[in-house]
RNA sequence: GGACGAGUAGCUCAGUUGGUUAGAGCACCUGCCUUACAAGCAGGGGGUCGGCAGUUCGAGUCUGUUCUCGUCCACCA
C-alpha cells in the first residue's frame, strides 16, 4: 500500500512509475499466446533524423490510447517501435551536421573522425563540404541516427507510451536490410519487378530518381518565351514556351486537332530557331487551343506529358540535360540530333553546354534576343512545377536504368484490397482510392543513394569490360543482407570485381518505402519465423497520418497483396495534423514547430496525453497551451478527489473491516487470508460494494457509471477515443461537483449505519471505475491513485494497466425506483446553491424554508434523496413544504428558498 | 478542373438515428478560504448553428445550390 501523498508531485510520480513499467514488463508481447488473443499494432517509424515535434507527440499518443484500451480488454498487444534512418533524409543531415558528402570513388578511411561542422543552409555554397567515401559516409549515418533514435526513446519514455521495447527495429540494421531485399527476390521470383532504361522523373540535386508518390508541386515564378518557328516551304508561327533551354531538344510540335490556326501545317515540318531542326507538325489533344498561342514544341524532356508523348511517338530522343542537371554534350551533325545548319546549331549549343538549367535559360534567351527569334519580352506567369518532395530543384526527366515494381497493371487488385480494410474515419478510403487510381508510372524503387538497404544482386562484366544488365545475378535468401559492393558475386572473387570476365554490385539502393511497406512483415519475423508471423500477420491496426496514405499505407498494401495475397492489416486509423496559430501545419521547413520535452516538462506526459487525446480521429488540431493547463488540471482534481474517496476508505476501516459477515466471500466460505494484509482489505472492499450499495442515489449514480461504461466502450471500440474521453471526463467533473457533494455529509457519519456503508461502497466503486476509464488517457495518475489502495501488491498483474476495462456487469445492480431521482436532486441542490449565490451569501449559510413545487411523481423520486440534498446544501433545519403542481418548461420543480436572517 | 473535409458563443471544440428553451472548456462578470481540491467552489451574461432555397408537424442534424477555408489529385506548352 502506498501512501496517499498531500500534494501530487507528477515530475516525481511519472519518473517513478516509468521505471517501474519496464521493471514490471507489463508491456510485453507474450509470444506463446494465441493469434485471437493477440493485437497488433503497425506503428509508424518515425523518421529519426526529421525534427522532433509536438505532432509527434500527438499522434503516437493516439496509437497508445488504442494499444492501451485493447490491453485492459486483455488483450496481448504487440506494440513495436521503429526508427525510420535509411534514405535520404539522414544522408541530407549527416551532410549538414557533419559538413561531409560521398564520394563513392573514394576508399575507406579507417581513421577518418567525424566532426561537427554545421552547414549553414543560407550559405552552403560558400561552405565546402568534405570528400568521404562510401563506407565512412554510411558509418555517419548510423552515428548520427544512433543519437536521434536516442532522443526519440527517451521522450516515447516520458510520454508514456506503451511500446514493447523488445519489438524495436531500426529500418538500417540487419534484420530490416534482410527483410527487404527477401521481399525483392520474392518479387524478381514472382515477375512483379523489372529493370528498365527509361525517362524516369529525376532530381538533379541528390543525383537520383524518384517515384510519383514522392513528388510535389510546388507554385513557383515562371516566364513565357514567345519563340518563331519557320514551316517548312513557308509560313512561321508563334510558341509560348517557360523553358525555351530545350529547344535544342524540340523534337515535334503540335496543336490541337481542331485548330483551325495550325490545321494548314499538319504533315509539314518545322524548322526550329537556332538550331534549324527540322520537326514535324502533328495534331494532338493534348494541345490546349486557349493556352499560350494554341501550339507548343514537345521536347525531351520538358515534363511528364513529353514523355507520355515520345513514348507513343516513333520520333527521336534528343536528352539533354544530365544527370548533373547540366546541358550535356550533343552534336549537331549527327542523329539524332541533325540540323540543317550544324555548324551553326553546334555553335549556339557550344555557348549553353555545361551550364546549369537555369542558367543555360538565360543565355539562349539572349541568344534568341540577337537572333530576332525571340518576340517581345518573357511575360512573367506563376505556374506549379513538380518537384522532389525533399528537393530544391524542379524534377527533370532523366533516361536512366531503374528497378520497378509492377503496379500499373494491378491496379483493381490493389484497390480491391484497399476496399477489404476498414478505414477510420471512413472518408480517408477515397485518398487512396483516389490516388490509385490516378497512378501513372510503376514504383521507381532504385536510388541512386548510399545509405539504403542495397540491390542483392550482381551483373556480369563481359570480355570487353561492358555491363551485361540483362541477366542478373540474384542473392540466394541464405546470402541476406548482403552488400554486393563489399561482396563478391557467388562463384566469383573479390578480385575479379569490375575487371573483363568478372562482375560489379548493382551500385543503388532501394527507395526508404520499399523497406518502410514491409513493417508489418519485419515486426512479424517473415521469411524468418513462420510461427511468429502467423501469431502478427496480418495485423490489426495501422496507425498513420493522411499525407502518406499514397506512399506508406499504399506501398504495404502493395507488398503484403504481392508476397502473400492478403491485406496487411485489418483497420487503418488516420491522425490528423498539429497545426499552429495561424492553421498552417507544423512542418520543420516552415519553422513553425515546436518542441515537446518542455511542455511534458511544464504542464505532465498526462496532460500532454490529454490534449492529444481530445482530438477526434483524421482532424487537424490547432496547438494551444491552454488544452495542457484544462489537463494538469484533470490530472489535479483526480487526485483530489481520489484522496477523498480513499479517505473516507480509510477512515471507516475501524469498524468496517472489523464485521464479521465480511469475512466470508459471497458464497459464505470464509476468506483465508491475513487479516491485516492489503488483500484482505481488498477483499472487503469489494465485499463492500458488492453488498452494500443500498440507497437510492447511489444505485442511481451507478446506473449512470453504467451508461458512461457502455458509451466509453462503443466508443473504443470504433477507435473514437476522443468520444470517449468527452464522456469519461465530463461525467467525472459531474461526480464530484454534484454526486460526492450530495453523499459527504451521509459518508461522514461517525456511526455504521446503512446510509454510511452505501455511500462509502459507492466511492469506492465509482472511484474504482472512473481511474480505469481514465487510465489509457492518463497512464501516471491513474496508476499513482491505483497503487494507493487497488493494487494489492506490486508487479505486472497489479498495475492498473493491465486491469480488466470496466464492464456493465461488475456495475450490475439494481436501477432506482425512480430513474429521474439522480437528476431531480441534483437540481434542487442547484437551486439551493443559486438562491445563496444570488443573496451573496457563503453555501453554508442556512435556510430558513423550502416551497417545491412540482409533478406528484418527481415530488416522489426526490424523496428518497432529499435528506442528502438538504445536507449537502446546508438546509437541514430548513422547513419544507412540497406542493403538487404543474411547472412549465424543462424544470422538475418550481423552489421557493427564503434563507435564515443570520448564521 | 476533380475529389474529400471543415464552417456552431470572443477563442478552442462537442452535438449520436431530425424532436420540446443548441452544450463544454477557456476568456469575461459576481460571490465564496465549505475539514478532497483557491492549480479550488458556487452562480451569471453571451450563439439561432456560413448564405439562400427546399423536404417535414418539426432541421445545427436531411436535399439542392452558393460562399469561405483546408487538404489531396489533375493540369503544368
């Protein structure tokens, strides 16, 4: 038993009671039970090297409410934790933390030794970054995230969060790595991936290609260039173009259909300016009669819709911006490049070569300018570019050889299996509706990164030293993980990498969501241990947020439809975002977040927890302080009126604990325990409630206890915590504001009478109650108050939180005879309050006579529960006159209240 | 351009299947140190539910339309 504090330290309270949840274990999944009794949870990694936000905070929470609602239902809950540190996040701040960049050119350094050199992002330019190689540069990395992870632990510690720490994986280590590439030799082994050299969407800042769920638009200030195009055996017309750098790369121009302007030119051929390419006019409805001048160049590659159209064209392909995002090299007189006036083209060409996209813009403007081929001026226009979600310049379409996973043709499939999950809120099903249905491109999952989980597989070298990519060879899973840039390929030595006759690792690494669309499958141990996976998978609940229900909820749908035709999980619950005053979301890049630790420090996890937990399920929630003050204080007023309820325990046990007939259970058998022990007190206690509950009032606040119960539960059950909370905390502020004012006065009675014990098992039970409903809100002053006197020793089973929810039955007793008396008591109690409030007087002055007025039947249910209102308005001696009447409105009674001349 | 969501008291939000006088917290005003709690208690003022039209005996709740905000998708010459 502990002891009842005065003042409620949460600091101290929370430090204690997280050192004891680990101690205890009480948060372990249990592998030995069965699949029924099992839920598991799909808890998202977070991103370890992103900044540490409030909304973190949020929406972990929200995980952790419905991890500990489903425990107290008795549930095992699988609860794991990932760090999500591969991918280009961690590569982007080991750069900036570290002030260093790969080069894979490079060989390890062993005693290379990392240094803080913050890059100052205003002025990277200026700042040099150092060489590393390969190696070193991923031993960065896994520094780094080893801090972060560090960080994140320790705050999910604070916060309270339910997570059992034996189920952790970091998306780098070997098991994930292991997983991963198991998954993309089962695909390769299904024919769901192939390889391809294609135009693919590509950042030129980070080198590497990206998929479609990982591109942005973004609104940015652009310019129409009105550029002549002669026709060939005459005539010329006008193009509106924002990119005029790739007319070196025009290789059609087209209009619509039913334009009338350029239906004469149709079948001919234009000659572009300066370069004098002859290309032909072709009809298109892509064209837009009212943009620009109605005709526009197709170039290699300007944006998607240039690639749609070479793609279904027999025309040639003119690259030439690199991967670098520099003009390349070409040449003018040759295909496919051919112009008519080579020297001249080469020389125009020669002038832009080597020059950044944007750069290369300016310089053939002026180019155009000279040469009279540029009409007018650029006209500024706003128009939204696509870009890298992470990246700072516009995506270019780059022709390189990429992985990809079959999705475009499995379209309906994919969707089917979206359709079988169930979705909360509901009306989040039709983003990933919406967005499959929209997919354009298969999944690009190569990148052309270092800190990734790598290809497993190889390519032979031929006799000439060319790469033959057209037979790969695959790891066998025995060989995983496995580097093939550290490791030979099977049957070959390291000597003969790269060398003709021998082989090279494919160089790339997978996209981050190839191995995040597999956490189900890496917590459940796939491919690995088949008891274990089938005991996890499919799971239960994937907790996220809406922006990457196109990249993470997809992507697992994807593979747990590929690898074993299921669905990975059975509800997805969608959290909204945290936004700040002025409702924009807190995102680091808008440098509107805000840190958590000091406000779990300030304001307590519980309230913190409180907050979050207000916040209905797929809603944004704006950040507010005072939401954590309203929670310190529930937190407060919990302990205080706990330290009632227990006291009144206390204090009745003299005599309480000392009656025989409490020393039988309820079938009569004598309780066999140590009398002085907290068991046996326990015992008592619930013999107490069991038995005693007898008046009026008290069943009548149980039949409501009964109600909130029900409601609480329907509400958990469909994942609306924040329902539920509402409910649970508004009745609790009515107990104490109205039921335990009404029972004082009765508790406190010096004697055993059956009033007393009645009011007392009430308390107890109430009390009993309202901590369980409160507990997965807030774990620490729910298990502070349940160590006082509900646990009745220490360890897993009596932690509050792994004690059953409570349930209508274990209220079950019988309804009052007047279902109305809870409220009609509770009104007369106002009234009496109002008519002193009113005269200005403290509650405990006296009254000197009540008039109620009211039905004959409301006049009857406040009888049996008059003597408590009286008491608890301090109208004891009053003189009371009830008069049968009909009242008007909403009221029960009409109260006439004349109070006493002086104290 | 398409889709989804939101618009309820000064602020932040609840309002279950349409039902008598629309709720809570904060803020504001008044009073009260009552032996769980002044990080408290009691009382009070304040909204006609974005606009319009309709269905209905009856609408914040259903239908249509419209405005504003947010998000996603598409367009991207």
């Amino acid at each position: 038993m502990q002891d009842m504090p005065k003042k409620y330290s949460f600091t101290e309270s929370e430090a204690k009671w997280a050192e004891k949840w680990s101690e205890w274990g009480i948060y372990n999944w249990d592998s030995s039970r069965p699949r029924s009794e099992t839920f598991v949870i799909d808890s998202p990694p977070p991103t370890v090297s992103g900044s540490l936000h409030i909304g973190h905070v949020f929406s972990y929470t929200h995980q952790d409410l419905i991890a500990r609602y489903q425990r107290m239902l008795g549930k095992n809950i699988a609860y794991p934790m990932g760090w999500d540190d591969n991918g280009l996040p961690t590569e982007r701040r080991v750069q900036n933390v570290f002030g260093i960049k790969c080069n894979p050119a490079l060989p390890y350094d062993p005693d290379y030794k990392l240094e803080r050199r913050p890059v100052d992002n205003k002025k990277k330019a200026q700042v040099a970054q150092v060489e590393v190689s390969r190696p070193n540069f991923i031993e960065a990395c896994n520094t780094l995230t080893k801090e972060d992870e560090k960080a994140f632990e320790d705050l999910w510690h604070q916060l309270g969060l339910s997570v059992d720490w034996n189920l952790a994986y970091a998306t780098i280590n070997d098991h994930c790595r292991k997983v991963s590439q198991l998954s993309f030799l089962d695909l390769v082994k299904k024919g769901k991936v192939y390889q391809a050299e294609l135009p693919t969407a590509w950042d030129t800042g980070f080198g590497t290609a990206v998929a479609q769920a990982e591109m942005v638009d973004k609104d940015v200030d652009g310019r129409f260039h009105d550029l002549r195009f002669q026709v060939e055996g005459g005539g010329e017309f006008t193009i509106s173009t924002t990119r005029p750098e790739l007319l070196g790369a025009c290789i059609a121009v087209v209009a619509h259909p039913d334009d009338e302007r350029y239906k004469p030119y149709f079948g001919k051929n234009a000659i572009t300016p300066l370069f004098k390419a002859v290309v032909p006019i072709r009809p298109s409805t892509h064209a837009d009669p009212e943009k620009g001048t109605g005709i526009l160049m197709v170039c290699t590659f300007g944006d998607s819709a240039d690639v749609e159209y070479w793609r279904k064209s027999d025309l040639p392909l003119r690259q030439l911006i690199g991967r670098d995002g520099k003009m390349g090299h070409v040449d003018y007189s040759k295909e496919p490049f051919q112009s008519l006036d080579p020297q001249e083209a080469n020389a125009v060409y020669g002038q832009l070569e080597g020059l950044f996209v944007k750069q290369a813009r300016a310089k053939i403007v002026e180019l155009l300018r000279e040469s009279g081929d540029l009409l007018g001026e650029p006209r500024p226009i706003k128009h939204a570019v696509k870009y890298y979600e992470k990246g700072e310049f516009p995506l270019e379409f780059v022709t390189t050889r990429q992985w990809f996973i079959r999705i475009l043709d499995a379209k309906e499939e994919i969707l089917e299996k979206a359709r079988q999950i169930k979705w909360h809120p509901e009306f989040m099903r039709n983003r990933i509706e919406h967005w499959i249905d929209g997919l354009q491109y298969d999944w690009c999952i190569s990148r052309q990164r270092f800190f990734g989980v790598p290809f497993p597989l190889w390519y032979r070298v031929d006799e000439k030293g060319q790469i033959d990519y057209n037979d790969p060879i695959y790891a066998t899973p025995d060989m995983l993980p496995i580097d093939p840039q550290s490791q030979p390929a099977p049957g070959y030595t390291p000597e003969q990498r790269g060398v003709p006759g021998g082989f090279v690792g494919d160089p790339d690494v997978m996209d981050t969501w190839a191995t995040s669309s597999l956490t189900p499958q890496i917590v459940s141990g796939w491919g690995e241990d088949e008891d274990k996976h089938h005991k996890l998978f499919p799971m239960d609940v994937r907790p996220q947020s809406h922006e990457i229900i196109r990249t993470w909820a997809f992507y697992t749908i994807v593979k747990a439809w590929m690898h074993e035709d299921t669905i990975p999980w059975k509800n997805v619950v969608i959290s909204g975002w945290i936004l700040d005053p002025d409702r924009k979301k807190m995102e680091k890049s808008k440098g509107n977040v805000v840190t958590p630790k000091p406000f779990l420090d300030e304001y307590s996890a519980d309230a913190v927890r409180y907050w979050a937990s207000r916040a209905r399920l797929g809603t944004d929630t704006v950040f507010d302080t005072k939401l954590f003050d309203l929670g310190r204080k529930l937190v407060t007023k919990l302990f205080n009126a706990s330290r009632f309820v227990i006291g009144q325990l206390d204090s009745d046990e003299k005599f309480i604990y000392s009656l025989e007939e409490l020393n039988f259970d309820s079938l009569g058998r004598s309780i066999e325990v140590d009398p002085c022990s907290e068991l046996f007190k326990a015992k008592k206690r619930e013999r107490l409630a069991k038995e005693n509950i007898t008046e009026a009032l008290d069943l009548a606040l149980l039949a409501r206890l009964r109600y909130i119960v029900a409601e609480a539960t329907k509400s958990f059950n469909e994942f609306e915590y924040a329902g539920a909370l509402q409910l649970v905390e508004g009745d609790f502020w009515n107990f104490c504001d109205d039921y335990v004012e009404l029972v004082k006065r009765r508790s406190y009675e010096e004697k055993d009478t059956p009033g007393k014990r009645s009011a007392v098992a009430t308390l107890y039970l109430a009390l009993k109650t309202i901590l369980r409903l409160f507990a997965p809100f807030l774990p620490y002053i729910t298990e502070e108050v349940w160590s006082w006197r509900f646990a009745t020793s220490e360890g897993r089973e009596c932690s509050i939180h792994t004690s059953p929810w409570p349930t209508v039955a274990e209220l079950d007793r019988p309804e009052p005879k007047h279902t109305e008396l809870y409220d009609c008591a509770v009104e007369l109690l106002g009234k009496i309050r109002q008519a002193k409030t009113k005269a200005q007087k403290k509650l405990r002055w006296p009254v000197k006579s009540i008039v109620i007025k009211g039905s004959a039947e409301y006049l009857e249910a406040l009888e049996d529960a008059l003597q408590d209102v009286l008491l608890a308005g301090s109208a004891e001696d009053a003189q009371v006159i009830k008069e049968v009447a009909q009242i008007e409105g909403n009221e029960h009674f009409e109260v006439e209240i004349e109070l006493a001349d002086n104290e």
